[in-house]
C-alpha cells in the first residue's frame, strides 16, 4: 500500500459525500494541473527499489501502426500474396471489419538491415534506422481487446473500460514530482483525440492531482492560465489569497484532501504563468537543433512535441506523452502509412540522438507503438477497403513496440511471430508485461504499487503480468 492510501482511508463519512458532491468540479481542476499531494515542494518519493529509468516519453500512434510493414518482415508473405489464408487463420477468430476468407497480403515496402543489431526495419524510416543499436524491439506483444478505444484504454490503464487510472497518473502517483513549477505528467497531441479520449491520461479513482495535463503545441499551451485583460500578477495574487482561506477553511470542516490538492493546483498555475510560456518557446533552441528535429516554431507538429518532450524532462516531468493520430489503414495503406511514418520519422530518431548526446537517454525510458498490430490478411471489403487499394485490419494477437533508453538493452530484438506474421512463435509479451516491465524500469514493484478502491486493491497490472527481465540492461 501506498503511504498516500492511509490519508484517503481515513476519509469522514461527510467528507466522502462532499467528495462525491464536487467530483466533476476536482476532475476539471485535477485536469488543469498535476502535483504531487504529499510532495507540494517538488520532492520526488522513495522507490521500492533503485530505478534505471527517471522519467518516461511514451510515443503513442492512435490507429495502430502496420508492423508487417515497418518492423516485422516477413518474405514468406511474398511467397502467399494473394492466396487465401490458412482456415486457421479465420476459423474461430473475430475480426473487427474482414469478412469471409481474406488473401494473405505481402508489404509493398522493401526492409533492410541496419547498425551491428542488424534490425531489420522497413524503407519507410530511414533516420529511425539510423539509430536501429540504440533500440529494443519487442515483436511477440499481444493485447485483450481488438477495436481501438478498448485496447487504447486497455494498453494505457490495463483495463479495457473507463474508470481506471492511467500509465502516468500511476506513475507521477508512486515517483511524485521533481518540478515544483511545471505538472508531473503532460500529454501532447498531433491531430484529433484518439477515440478513448482524456481518459487515456485520467486519474480514474486516483487523487485527481495526478490527472494527466494536455499542453497545446501552439497557441497559449494551457487555456485560461494567462491573466484576463487588464488584470497582472498582483490582482491575480489577491484573488488566489481570498481563495485559498476559504478552501483553507473548507479543508478544516471537511478533511477532503481534494480541497488540498485544489489548493496546491491554483498555488502552481500562479507558478506556471511564468514557467510555461519559457518551456513552450522552441524558438529559443539552437537552428542545429530545430534541423535536427525538422521542428518549426509556432507550428504544430509530431516533430515539435518531440523536442518540447525533451524540454519537459530536463526540467523535472516524470511523464511526457505524444499522441499521434490518423494510423487506423484499413484501405489505401500503401499511401497513407509513408506520409504518416514521414510526419514522425525524423522527430522521433532526433529525439533519441538528442537524449543520448545529452546525457538523458541513460536514465529516460521512450516508448513507441499502437494499441494493437494488423493482420497479414488483406483487407479488401466495402467496409473500409477495395481491392485496388487494400488496408490491414486490426490484429490483437501479435505487434511490435520498441523501447529506448531508460534501462533496456540497447540492439535487442525480443520474441517472434510465425512466418506469416499471424500468432507468436516465442516468447510471448503481454501488455500487462510490458507495463509490469516499465514501472520495475521506474523502481516500482507492479504488484505493491497499489490503490485500495471499493474494497480491493487495485494496480495497473490488474491481476496479471511480470517483469520482462531479459529486456533488462
């Protein structure tokens, strides 16, 4: 248990109704900032055990990504193109759109070998090759859930509905914060929602002070932050004073800690107006650095929230996610996916160099892939696809994710599907693994990082997984 829990089990009855009363109002507020309750003064907390990794950039492609196109080759699906698939394949299973009995299709991009890994990844990311030692290919993953909000929420909250804790509300509640001035945990986007929404990066029934704080990329990057008009810092100290003795008065009566938390939230969005904007300001990065990046200031882009990434974990976020959207290929994927690997390649390989030239990638865990993979099966019906211009269904039985970085072996590639790409041959990789393996990365044990909600005791690894150790640097 949590030293956190035993603040919340000793709740009054009254103070658990007003909580139930304003929970929407603490969602919202627990949504503008995140901080550490216990750690107001920026602290981080003891871990179970001495970490490898600090902080975590979680690189997430809303869609799924085609590994049979990016990472995973297979030349046996040149030799069955066009053939229908194995009975096997079909009979049983359930698909999200393919219907019938679908032909295997071969990628249409070619792969190569790549560094003294020897890596094989697809034509379609040459500078992410450029880097192929530094990662750590996982290509036997498999998840619960086939359609896309259930297997993002399962993959971030371990859980395929709404309601329970997101990866970083855990991890910003087991490490606290090391930034008194900026949130815990940030999330960024490139393109709309992903379909799970906010709740990817909610607290679920954690203290909504490890909400998960979305930054815009252009713009003013935290809405209503800045002073209204006509108003300056001075005007906004008076009021923020008045509202902290009521809620100070309010705490006395109720004993809520989420009046504490509120009252922590207000103190650092004053800190923030001042904070913020400097971190947001790429333009004040070196021209070899923007070029590195293929960033451009005041625009919004998968390659500017990379660098911003950066930024956030050189000043103290635990936890940097970027959401990149528009990766669902059901038709036309020999079009669509190069000009999306096109929007991140460049970006993610910069960041990479740029953490290892930094000193940063050693103790930062990065994180890459989908909330599932996609069948070696062509995907041809009037749901989604034609016969000219094919796509790739959803697939939850086998997919790759790579990791750098943070404590894994740099050149490693683990697990394996079969030939065609379709079940895993070896060492198969849960997502309950994959995120018992990243908190043991962050000095967390999965299975004593818990919650006590509703009567149980509830974890991001639910009831299963363990510790992937042979990923282990």
């Amino acid at each position: 248990m949590h030293p956190l829990e035993s603040h919340w089990r000793n709740l009054t009855r009254r103070a658990f109704l007003h909580r139930s009363g304003v929970g929407l109002g603490a969602m919202a507020l627990g949504g503008l900032l995140s901080h550490s309750l216990s750690g107001a003064d920026g602290r981080p907390r003891a871990t179970h055990f001495a970490p490898r990794a600090k902080r975590v950039i979680y690189l997430h492609m809303v869609g799924a990504p085609s590994q049979l196109d990016l990472f995973d080759h297979k030349p046996a699906l040149e030799r069955h193109d066009g053939k229908p698939a194995p009975d096997e394949f079909i009979k049983g299973k359930r698909f999200a759109f393919l219907r019938g009995h679908p032909s295997i299709a071969a990628s249409r991009f070619a792969f190569s070998r790549h560094g003294e890994s020897g890596a094989e990844i697809s034509e379609l990311l040459p500078h992410l090759a450029g880097v192929a030692d530094e990662l750590t290919f996982v290509k036997s993953l498999h998840t619960d859930e086939f359609n896309h909000a259930p297997a993002q929420l399962f993959l971030h909250t371990g859980f395929g509905r709404l309601g329970r804790p997101s990866m970083g509300s855990w991890v910003t509640y087991g490490l606290g914060s090391e930034n008194a001035d900026l949130p815990s945990y940030v999330v960024l986007l490139s393109g709309p929602l992903a379909g799970a929404g906010t709740s990817l990066w909610g607290p679920g029934f954690l203290p909504s002070v490890h909400q998960g704080v979305q930054f815009r990329s252009n713009g003013e990057p935290v809405l209503f932050l800045r002073n209204p008009e006509g108003h300056d810092d001075a005007d906004r100290r008076r009021v923020l004073d008045t509202v902290k003795t009521l809620n100070e008065a309010q705490l006395a009566d109720v004993g809520d800690p989420e009046i504490a938390t509120r009252i922590s939230q207000y103190e650092m969005a004053f800190r923030m107006q001042t904070s913020v904007p400097e971190l947001m300001d790429i333009s004040r990065e070196p021209k070899s650095t923007l070029e590195l990046y293929g960033a451009q200031p005041g625009k919004a882009s998968f390659a500017n929230n990379c660098l911003l990434a950066r930024r956030m974990i050189e000043r103290g976020v635990r936890m940097v996610q970027l959401y990149d959207a528009d990766w669902d290929h059901h038709a036309d994927l020999g079009a669509r996916l190069p000009r999306k690997c096109q929007d991140v390649d460049q970006g993610m390989a910069a960041l990479i160099k740029d953490l290892r030239q930094r000193g940063l990638l050693e103790d930062t865990l990065v994180i890459w892939g989908g909330e599932f993979g996609r069948t070696p099966m062509g995907q041809t019906d009037s749901g989604a696809g034609n016969a000219t211009k094919p796509g790739r269904d959803h697939h939850k039985d086998a997919f790759t994710m790579w990791l750098a970085g943070g404590g894994v072996k740099r050149g490693l590639t683990y697990g394996r599907t079969d030939e065609l790409g379709y079940s895993i041959a070896e060492k198969p990789v849960h997502v309950h693994d994959l995120n018992a393996t990243v908190l043991h990365l962050l000095g967390l044990d999965h299975e004593r990082l818990t919650f006590r909600y509703q009567g149980r005791d509830f974890r991001l690894t639910d009831v299963h997984g363990h510790v992937v150790r042979d990923l282990l640097a």
